[in-house]
C-alpha cells in the first residue's frame, strides 16, 4: 500500500487515487488541483474537459509570474491571470476518473461525491543522458593483392 498525506476522517465513505512521478510540470498541475478543492467530482470532470477544450482556463494564484491575463480567468475569482494547461489537466482527468472507479468498486455513490483532498508534490528529478561527443581512436587498415614474383619477371 502506498502512504497518502491526508488519511480520510471515514474510511467507508470514502475513495482514493494516486500518481507517482508523472511527466507533468509541477506548478501548472499545482494551479489545476487547486481549482478543482472542494468541487463535486461531475463538475471537475467536465471542468477539466473544458479546460482541454480551452473553453475555460484554470487561474493561476502563486505562480503567476508572466502569466498572461484573460477573461476566463477573471470569471473564476482570480487576478486575471490564467492559462490552459492541457496535460496537467488530462493527468488529473485520468486520477478523477480512478478515483471514481475505486469508488464503484467500493460501492459509494457516484453523484454524491465531491474533492475533499488534492495535494500535488514535486517529483523527483528524472535523469536523462548527455550527448556528447567523444574521442575514439579506431585504426584502419588498407590491404592491397601483391604481386607475385613470377608474375612480375613475365
């Protein structure tokens, strides 16, 4: 079993999902969590969908640091800022959508269910290969057919 941060208040009425070391930037799936707190799990779903569809944009609170302003942003309570961070968005779709299945497995109510905890942390940094370019000495050969001697008197 894996340890989550936050363990729910009642075990019973409650589901969980969980991604390790996802390929997703940090701060833009932070902002995408955020704005999903506390909002039933149909409405964060379609949220998202839209978001993808850049139909709505997720505000951007903390890091906001050169973020461009827009008006779908500015509906959500927010500063203005906003972007529409599309596969932070799906990564956080699929995990709703796990949540909700581990849900139907445990026999809870789909439509009464709502975002208690979302918690996003950094992860660990993947490492990658540097090309460089490097010294190899191979040696070459050149063979040529002598000619024989009797052939060279002839």
């Amino acid at each position: 079993m894996v340890k989550y941060s936050r363990e729910p208040e009642n075990q019973t009425k409650s589901c969980k999902a969980r991604g390790s070391d996802l390929r997703v930037h940090f701060k833009n799936t932070r902002e995408t969590a955020h704005a999903l707190r506390k909002l039933p799990l149909a409405k964060a779903k379609r949220y998202l969908e839209d978001v993808m569809a850049h139909k709505q944009a997720i505000p951007f609170r903390r890091f906001c640091g050169g973020v461009g302003r827009t008006a779908q942003a500015k509906n959500r309570h927010s500063n203005g800022q906003g972007r529409w961070p599309a596969k932070s968005a799906k990564f956080i779709l699929d995990l709703l959508k796990n949540a909700e299945s581990n849900a139907e497995v445990k026999g809870l109510d789909v439509d009464n269910l709502f975002i208690s905890h979302i918690q996003v942390n950094q992860a660990q940094k993947q490492r990658r290969r540097t090309y460089r370019l490097t010294e190899e000495s191979i040696p070459e050969t050149q063979l040529a057919t002598s000619k024989s001697k009797k052939s060279q008197a002839t």
